[in-house]
C-alpha cells in the first residue's frame, strides 16, 4: 500500500458519519462498523410503560443517548393513561364497564351520546401513507382495455376507513373525540355534519357525525383500490340482490368516489376509494363547508332513506 493510499484510508477512518452516509455504505456495513465502534449498550424501560431510553457507549468515551417506544399489552401501562383518564373525566365522559358483546381489555368509556368506546394500546393499524391505488393494467394495443362480465373479478376491501355516526349534538362530540382522545377536526358543514381525522395520519376521516335526533350508525366504509372497484363492488351486491344504496358519485369532502349499499337494517355499507390523506406532517386547516355544496361532486339523486336514523325512537328504531 502506498503512503498516499495509507493516508486517504485514515482520513476515511477518522471520518465515520460521510462513511456511514455514504451510497456505497450497505446496511450489513453499517452494522460491522457499529460493532467495531459500539462498547456497550445500556437500555433502561420506565416502569412497565412503551417508554424505553438507550445509552449508546462508544470506543473513545462517547455517549449518544435515544428514546424508543416499545408495544406494550395494556393501556394501563402507557405514560399517557392517567392524562388519558384525566381528560376522559375533564370531558364528562363517563368510564363504563365492558359492552356485553365485546372482549373486555382496555379502558371503556361512553362518549356524550353513550356509544361504547374502547381503548387499547395496539400498534397503528390505519395507515402511515397515502395508499397508492392500483390502476388497472395498461390495455394491449388493438384490443379493449375493459374486462368482460364473467372475467371482471370481485370486489374486496383492504381496511376500514371510517365510520359515520349520528348524534343529537354534531359539536359536542367533536368536542369530545377531540379533547379527550385526540381526533382532529378535519372539516364540517355548520352543526349538521362533522368528520375527524387521526393525529398520526389517516384519511381524511376516521369518524364523521351527522346530526339526528338520536345516535346511531350510519355507514361504515371500506376502501377498495379504485373507482373500477367501487363499480364492481356496486354490481356484486345488486346481484347479490342488495339493490338499494346511493352512487356511484363523488363526495367534496374527503373527495372519494363511493357506492353506498342498504343493509338489512337500514344503515349502509360504503365502498371508497381515493379519500384524502392527512399526513402527521400535513398542515390541514378544517373548512366550514356550505351544506349544499359540499355532499357530492357528481353521482344520482340521494334517495330519502339515505338521510334516515333508522336507530332512532321515532322512527321505531
Ligand atoms: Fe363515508
């Protein structure tokens, strides 16, 4: 090796982080270097909480110090429960014990209305990014680019976007999903109807309101990739024979397209796909919407049982 090489391999050796960062760099490289340099590794949890601190000794006395969150089986065991429990009780909201119907862990609460709300400590099933919608396949050249009937698949969702729910008093639940669990608001027309997004990303909403005189469930919506999809979906439960619903059509808010299908109930099940994406780093300023404008783009008549509680007393529910 020649003196001019020995010298650019210290230079490289005293400069670790442009090593670490450069493209070359492989992340079994990193971990090599990291055992050459790293002495000891000191990890201390806080308590039985998710909070776990690390202290990273380096060769040559160097310390670095990281906090990590750690999953963890009970909500009682997060940092944040008695705040969590604090804001429950500031709200007025009551703790409650299980629903009869429901596996028990967690902290039950009614929320203003009395639904049953559980909460569990879970990793975040909603998603961290915008789902990328799955195009259909570009057509060969000289054929169609449609599929036929018998070819066309089924439709299947990936998630639960969101649930829409109606309540006596729009304002008052956002103000409680809001203050004492965290949802934020995402946009509203007046007091007539609410939706409510996750801090940690999600659609543009999670959980919407809809003023009624009572509560009750409206729709739950499940996100399918695309539009072709909420088309087909639209066909499998009208053959199926669930021909009641609302759309194909396209919302304002949350801009998804949708197919609304009439359970036997009489709440509805949506198909959706492409809702708006508030990201944890997304600045979203709510919009007060004007009701009349901001239902949907384009799509049929809304048919009258599409706006009935069918859960609420007066109508026998
Ligand atoms: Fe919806």
């Amino acid at each position: 090796m020649t003196p001019d090489e020995q010298v650019a391999i210290r230079r490289l050796a005293e400069d670790i982080p442009t090593l670490w960062t450069a493209p070359t760099t492989t992340a079994a490289d990193r971990q090599a270097i990291a055992r050459l340099m790293l002495e000891r590794v000191v990890i201390t949890v806080a308590g039985t909480s998710e909070k776990v601190a690390v202290v990273c000794h380096w060769a040559g006395g160097v310390q670095t110090h990281h906090s990590l969150r750690r999953p963890v089986a009970r909500v009682s065991q997060l940092s944040t429960h008695a705040a969590l429990r604090q804001r429950i009780a500031k709200s007025g909201a009551k703790e409650a014990p299980p629903h009869p119907l429901a596996d028990a862990p967690g902290l039950w609460v009614r929320d203003p209305d009395g639904t049953h709300i559980q909460v569990i400590a879970a990793d975040k099933v909603s998603p961290a990014t915008r789902d990328v919608s799955v195009s259909p396949p570009p057509p060969t050249p000289g054929k169609g680019a449609a599929p036929s009937r018998s070819k066309a698949g089924k439709a299947r969702p990936q998630r639960l976007s969101h649930v829409l729910l109606f309540s006596p008093d729009v304002p008052r639940s956002v103000r409680f999903y809001s203050e004492a669990l965290g949802l934020r608001l995402s946009d509203n027309s007046g007091d007539i109807i609410a939706f409510m997004h996750g801090a940690h990303a999600s659609d543009h909403h999670m959980l919407a309101f809809a003023k009624s005189d009572a509560p009750g469930l409206h729709h739950s919506s499940w996100a399918v990739p695309s539009i072709e999809d909420v088309g087909i979906g639209m066909q499998q439960m009208e053959d199926a024979g669930y021909k009641e619903g609302w759309g194909v059509g396209r919302h304002v808010i949350g801009s998804n397209y949708f197919r609304y299908i009439r359970d036997p109930w009489g709440s509805f099940a949506e198909y959706s796909a492409g809702i708006d994406f508030i990201g944890a780093d997304d600045e979203w300023i709510p919009q007060d919407h004007p009701l009349e404008d901001s239902f949907y783009v384009w799509g049929p008549s809304t048919p009258d049982y599409f706006i009935e509680n069918h859960e609420s007393p007066a109508r026998g529910g």
